[in-house]
C-alpha cells in the first residue's frame, strides 16, 4: 500500500511540467511524420473523359462532339507520399455533363475512386471541355455495289444484287448532310463463280471522299451482296441498210465496221439463243447518197433480253460503219440476136430480127459488176401485140416493122431497152435467111 501511495505521488508531482513533455514528444512525432512522410502534388494524364445526360441533347434535337483535344484529361493531384504512391490514372475518373454546357464548353469534374478521404485535392489540368452543338439531321441512303478486281478472260459480272439496300443514318446535320453515297465494295478477283458475301458499308462524299462515321448513328453497318458471275461468248455483228443511191451512183454492198464480232455475256440459257448481232438496215439510210454513208452504231441498243456486252468489250459497244457509194459506168453490150424472143406471132407467119447479127445494148453498172458482163448473160424479147397497138395494126402482113426490144439483165446490172427491126413472112422457109433469129408460129 505504502509502495503505492508512493507511486501515485511521483506521478502528480510536476504535473505541468510532465504534461509538456507529452505534448512536447507528440509534435517530435508529427515532425518526424512529416519528414518521412510528407504532402506532395502528382500529375496523372490520359484520364477518359466520360459524358453524362448525352439524352439531354437529343432530347433537344441535337448532336454533340467534344472536342479531341478534350477526350482525355490531366490532373494533379495532391496527398500524402505515401498515399500517391499507391494511386494510378485509373483510380479517377473524369466527366462532363451536357445539361450543364454553356456557349460551347462544359466543366469538367474529376472524382477520385479510392483514397478519396485522404486527398488533399483534385485539380484539372484543362477546367472546361470544348463541346460543338449543331442540330440533329437523319437521312435514308439507298446502298450502291462497287465491284473491284478483275474476273479471268471469259469470264464478265453479272446481275449484282444488295439485299437490305436501305440505311438509315442520323447524327451531326454537317455530317449526314456530307454524305453523297453509301456503298458496300465486293472483290471478284479471280473469281469464276457467283458470290455472295457480306461487306461493310462505307460512306463517301460528292468528292469521293470517305466520311467519318464515328459520331454517326447507323440503322445497319454491313449488308449481304449476291454477285452473278457469267461466261462470255464471241459471236458476229450483221449490218444492213436501206434506201436507194442518187441517180447514178449504186452501193457496192461493202460494208466497212470496226467491230465485227464482239464478246458478249449474259445467263446460259440466254446467251445458248443468241448466234448473231443483227443491226436493222433501217438504223442507215442510203437515200440520196452519192458517197460513202458513214454512222456509229451502239450495239448494246440491238442486243437480246437478257444478254449484254462483256466488260472485257465494252470498249467496244460503239461501231464506226461506212456503206461504200460508188458511181454508175455504162458500157455498150453487143446482144446477138439469138438471145432474142419474139412473143405472139401471128398464125401462119414467122418472124425474126433482121438488120445484123446483134443489137446493142447499153448497160449501167459497178465498174467491178460491167467486169463480169458479158453478152451471153443478156436476153431480150419483143412482144408483137406491142408492135401492133403502138403501130395500130389490125391485121399483119409481111413486111420489116421497127420493135423495141426488151432486155433482162443480170442481177447488179441496169439498162434501158433497144429498137430493132422485125421481118415478118408468110413461107419462113423462103424468106428467112439462115443466119437471122426465125420464129415460126
């Protein structure tokens, strides 16, 4: 007991000074603290920038885009050493919220995720986000094909067909409204069969530059492509014309063509029916013509449902065509008279053409036509009944009567008719020399 009361007296003993030690040791040890652990400032970057209440502006009917200088953002930071140590980027998170965007910015807010009650502070290095407001437009695109590569010699595409050929795209009005074309892009490189594929849908404006669609909204991002691949087939082009030449001049039948043939392509069973391209000869009228006829002929206006030309010709669809004019010759035909006929002698007489062995015949022709003419391939006829109406004969009687002689000529060959004299006799076997054409009734 004594011990104690002993104890308690030294404790109480000095008691104000006693109490300054303890205060005296505690701020040592604050000190100390401090010393090995003290406030510091850090810098984090690369902290995504998060949107809230995006609804808010398309409630309002508009688009928004934060600038890209602001997706991401700094901050510094200030805690204890020991705290930053253990903190990185990814224990903050950053946000901007558009009910609170004001002539074209939004304050960013920062919120530390762990340690927060012993963070001194937060500070953004960037206090705003820039924002870009602009109204909301949306626009439906039909989805065009575009075929790329090459299919191998024989070979042309077909029928090209887009299923779900419709999008429908909504976002930035500047944006939609850059969009000139949508297009899905299909390879037939190498291909000899028909394909069907998917692809993604691609969006270019009326340069032919691609737009960006990442702040677009898209009712579809690919669609489903069937391609037909067709075999090809060679086959000959027919030209004709029509009309008749100005007097004096004939077409040669030369038809002069830059294309004669041509590859064509389309379905099998199509493409089985088709030999020839057949031009009408009522697409190149030679009326009136004293020359060359010359015209360009699109062939693809000529071809058969379901056949076109392969794209390995298409070069080739438009043809140059000329109808060789060339002027009429004339040239004098010795006929022999052997080669004439006499039509409806009367009975009991005989008739035959006198005056010589031959009557001439002038004949009209192509030089290169005249060339093959000679007189056995020229017949010619009188017809008495003509002779008598022009002569007004009632009732024949021998004599020597002037006839005109009819002629027939070979195909390419024209002339006109010859006069020649006509003996009539009662006794052919007296009055008809041996040498001239008798013809006995």
């Amino acid at each position: 007991m004594n011990f104690l009361t002993g104890l308690w007296k030294k404790l109480i003993n000095n008691i104000g000074l006693k109490i300054i030690s303890l205060l005296a040791g505690f701020l040592i040890w604050i000190v100390v603290v401090g010393i090995d652990n003290p406030l510091k400032t850090q810098i984090f970057t690369g902290i995504p920038v998060n949107v809230e209440n995006a609804s808010f502006m398309e409630k309002e009917g508009k688009a928004y885009e934060v600038d890209d200088s602001n997706r991401t953002v700094s901050i510094s930071v200030r805690a204890e050493r020991a705290v930053l140590n253990r903190l990185s980027r990814d224990n903050f998170t950053a946000s901007i919220n558009l009910e609170d965007y004001k002539d074209g910015r939004v304050p960013i807010t920062v919120k530390a995720l762990r340690y927060a009650d012993k963070i001194t502070s937060i500070t953004p290095r960037t206090t705003y986000a820039k924002v870009t407001v602009e109204d909301l437009g949306q626009k439906q695109f039909g989805i065009e094909a575009e075929i790329t590569g090459e299919v191998p010699e024989g070979y042309s595409v077909g029928t090209v067909v887009v299923n779900n050929n419709i999008v429908r795209v909504s976002g930035p009005v500047s944006i939609v409204n850059s969009i000139d074309r949508a297009v899905v892009k299909v390879s037939v490189q190498g291909m000899t069969k028909d394909i069907r594929t998917e692809s993604v849908i691609e969006y270019y404006d009326d340069k032919g530059d691609q737009v960006d669609t990442e702040d677009l909204e898209l009712s579809r991002t690919d669609s489903s492509v069937n391609v037909a691949i067709w075999t090809n087939k060679n086959v000959p082009v027919s030209y004709g014309y029509t009309g008749i030449p100005a007097d004096g001049y004939a077409a040669t039948g030369n038809i002069i063509a830059s294309v004669d043939n041509i590859d064509i392509t389309g379905e099998r069973e199509d493409l089985s029916k088709v030999e020839y391209i057949d031009i009408p000869g009522t697409v190149i009228d030679i009326t009136g013509a004293g020359s060359n006829v010359n015209a360009k002929i699109d062939i693809s206006r000529y071809l058969p449902n379901g056949v076109s030309i392969a794209s390995s010709d298409a070069d080739r669809e438009i043809s140059d065509v000329a109808i060789e004019i060339q002027p009429l010759s004339e040239i004098n035909v010795e006929v022999p008279v052997s080669n004439i006929t006499i039509e409806n002698v009367p009975s009991g007489m005989s008739a035959y053409v006198t005056g010589g062995e031959s009557v001439i015949a002038s004949v009209r022709g192509l030089s290169a036509t005249l060339a093959g003419v000679n007189p056995a391939m020229i017949t010619g006829k009188v017809d008495l009944n003509d002779v008598a109406a022009i002569q007004n004969i009632t009732e024949w009687t021998e004599g020597v009567y002037d006839a005109v002689v009819t002629f027939t000529y070979p195909e390419g060959v024209t002339g006109g008719n010859t006069g020649a004299l006509v003996k009539i006799v009662l006794h052919p076997e007296d009055a008809a020399p041996q040498e001239d054409n008798v013809t006995e009734e």
